[in-house]
C-alpha cells in the first residue's frame, strides 16, 4: 500500500474510533431531559501556531513560512457545568510567495466552563498529515455584545505520529462566538 493511502486509511481509522468514543458522551449531552436545559451556539476564528518543540528542537512560525488556521466549531453546553464541542480547522500555510491547505484538523472535546469568562476545553485531535494526540485549551472571554462575545484562547497541541517523534507546541487563537 503506498505511503498516501496508508495516511489516509489511518486517518478514517482513528476517525472512526473517535466517533465510537463520542456518540455515547453525544447521546448523553443531547438527550431530552426535563430538568436539564441545553444552550446551542457557534464560532469562527484565527489560530496563529507560535512555536513548536519536537525531538530537541524548537521551531516557530513566521521564520520560514507561515502557518495560519481557521476554526470553525458548534459548542452543546449542558447547564452551564459541561458541554461538548466540534471543532474543524483548515491549515493555510505560504512560503517562499506560495500558499496552500496544508492540514485540516478534526478536533472534537468537552468543554469545562470555570467561571462566567474562563472555559477549559479538553480537545481529542485528528490530523490529515497523519499527526494525531490532544489539545488543551484555556479560554477566556474578553467582551460581550448584544449578538455575541469575542474570546481568546491558548490551545497548547500534543501530537504523536506519522514516523515524526511527539511534539507540544503554542498557539494563540481568537475568535466570535455566536
């Protein structure tokens, strides 16, 4: 099998799995209770990646390219204690003059409000580069709007995969929750 569908195989694999994983806590947070309310919303971002440690190095972003994502996610939260949420990200990556999708990230979780302006999110992520591994992420509401409320969030990514050694790495994402 060459190297491609390999990559590609694996990927639908994990996919899967996670789904498996999931549906349960899904079915949990989105069954029909009567004492128990559900609040339904959505966002869009920018994720800039800072800087990366793996196999001894660090690496950081704008030096010899640049690598930006767009998230967009749907976020079930289960009286104001737990909530789930699905996030998707494309990776837009130039260098040398050149821009490209580089990566495009699966990256499901379940969110831990801490206090009206702080929220953890404990993320599980699934890449098309064959990277796989986890996000936490800490988030905090900067302002409120009649129509929404804009955020900030440090998503600090572990991978593991791929024929590459593990790597953590930092990241700054804002974005407009809906």
């Amino acid at each position: 099998m060459n190297p491609v569908n390999r990559n590609r195989s694996t990927c639908t694999f994990i996919i899967g799995i996670a789904f498996l994983f999931l549906a349960p806590i899904c079915t949990k947070l989105l069954a029909q209770q009567p004492d128990q309310t559900f609040k339904l919303n959505t966002y869009i971002g920018i994720v800039h990646p800072i800087v990366s440690y793996s196999e001894g190095n660090f690496s950081t972003n704008f030096k010899n390219s640049y690598i930006v994502g767009m998230p967009t996610g749907i976020n079930v939260l289960k009286s104001g204690h737990l909530g789930f949420s699905l996030e998707m990200v494309p990776y837009i990556k130039v260098e040398n003059g050149i821009s490209k999708m580089s990566n495009f990230l699966f990256h499901p979780g379940v969110l831990f409000p801490l206090s009206k302006e702080f929220t953890f999110i404990a993320r599980a992520a699934f890449e098309t580069s064959g990277r796989y591994g986890f996000t936490p992420v800490l988030s905090k509401i900067i302002t409120r709007g009649r129509t929404g409320r804009l955020f900030l969030a440090i998503p600090v990514p572990v991978r593991f995969g791929n024929e590459h050694g593990a790597s953590v790495s930092a990241a700054f994402q804002f974005g407009y929750i809906f």
